[in-house]
C-alpha cells in the first residue's frame, strides 16, 4: 500500500495523515521510463534506455542492439527487479524478453522497459528522509551488489567502495532526485556505480525500503519513527 497512489490519496479523501509519500510523488515514480525523463530533466545522471514502455520485441531488440549489451529487460511499471532479466548476448534476448513479460503479465502490467547496464558495476542505494517544508537529508548509503537472479540477497553498509568525496556527492545528487521527484517521508536513491566511479541513477522508492535497518544500525536513527513525526 506504501507505494499505490490511489491509497494515499484515500487517507486524505479520509481526512487522515498518510505516512508516506504524495499520490503525485509516487505517480512520477510509477514508470520507470518517466521517472528517468523527470530525474535527466533535473540534471541528474542516469543510465541509458527506453523513452516509454513497449510490449514490442522487435523494437525493443533494436534498442538493444543500439545501446550495447548488456542491458536488463524489466517492467515499465517498476517494482524494483522483480521479473527483470540481464541480458548479455543479442541471441538470448528473445527468449529474456518473452520470460520477462510473462513475470510481469502475471503481476498485472505486462510492459517491459531496457536499461544499458554499465558492467561491472555495483548497486549502490542512498537512504533519503524529506519533511514537509524542504527539509531534505541523506542518511548515507547501502550496499546491495551481492544478488541472485537479479535480487539483492545482502544489504550492506558504509559501502567499501565509496570514499568521502564520493559519499558527499552521491548523497548531493540523491537530494537532488529526491526533490524532483517531490519527496515527502522516507526514501531510497538507486544507483549503479561503474568502474570509473562514474553513478548513475537507477531508480528511486518512496517508502521505506526493507534494507533500511541497515541504515538504522549504522546511525543509531529510528526511520519508522522519524516517518511518522513528518507525517
């Protein structure tokens, strides 16, 4: 419920305080090629891929063939990388991009969209928290590059591979994403960090995400808690 506009916008029709980010907030963030457009927009980098969602192999095939393998098949309507699919070689990509649209069918929106996956690269997510009034911190960044079947198994922080300069400007940027997107609560900043240090923003949640104990353990903040006094 965290993630659906039409919730948030209930509790307000209810005249209740809604925990969590605006119907207008999530709706930006609700496809995954928008949110990219609203967030380049913005100045911030971002990966290479698909204007809009399509269900057409044949275009999307040529997409791919334009950006460069590898690229990741994943649902237009995000969710993060369930159903997504990696896909190294130009004569797997039909059978990816059929897989991947049949995991997404089921979960009720069949549209997939391409990403250019810059490789190697780690996976590298900022833990943001947003008031009301243009209050907007970072609270630093988890890991999560160890992943099966393109799903995090372990969530780590500091991440080894920042240093301080690095840190500083990944959380800027972040801020940065979190204020074009119009954040209001908690919030997690994807990236994917290359092998020239290079970030470049992946995807953003608005809620609280199921890493963010890690977050709490490293500053000693209770996130539920600081969630609730914004809202």
């Amino acid at each position: 419920l965290a993630g659906r506009p039409d919730f948030a916008r209930a509790a307000g029709r209810a005249g209740v305080a809604f925990g969590g980010a605006s119907a207008e907030t999530l709706e930006t963030l609700a496809l995954e090629t928008v949110a990219r457009r609203r967030m380049r927009d913005a100045g911030i980098p971002t990966v290479a891929g698909s204007e809009g969602p399509s269900e057409d192999e044949a275009d999307a095939r040529a997409l791919a063939d334009a950006l460069g393998y590898p690229v990741t098949i994943k649902p237009a309507s995000g969710g993060g990388a369930q159903g997504a699919r990696r896909c190294e070689r130009a004569e797997d990509f039909a059978e990816l991009w059929r897989a991947a649209g049949l995991d997404c069918a089921a979960a009720g929106d069949g549209r997939l969209c391409l990403e250019k996956l810059p490789a190697p690269a780690r996976h590298v997510e900022v833990q943001v928290l947003a008031d009301a009034h243009g209050g907007l911190i970072s609270l630093g960044e988890r890991e999560g590059s160890a992943q099966l079947r393109e799903r995090k198994v372990i969530d780590e922080g500091p991440s080894c591979a920042l240093d301080e300069d690095l840190r500083a400007s990944m959380g800027e940027v972040a801020i940065r994403a979190a204020r074009a997107a119009g954040l209001v609560g908690a919030g997690t900043v994807e990236f994917l960090l290359d092998a020239q240090r290079r970030f470049h923003f992946l995807g953003m949640r608005a809620r609280l995400s199921a890493a963010h104990p890690v977050t709490e353990m490293i500053t000693g903040l209770d996130l539920v808690r600081l969630q609730l006094e914004v809202a």
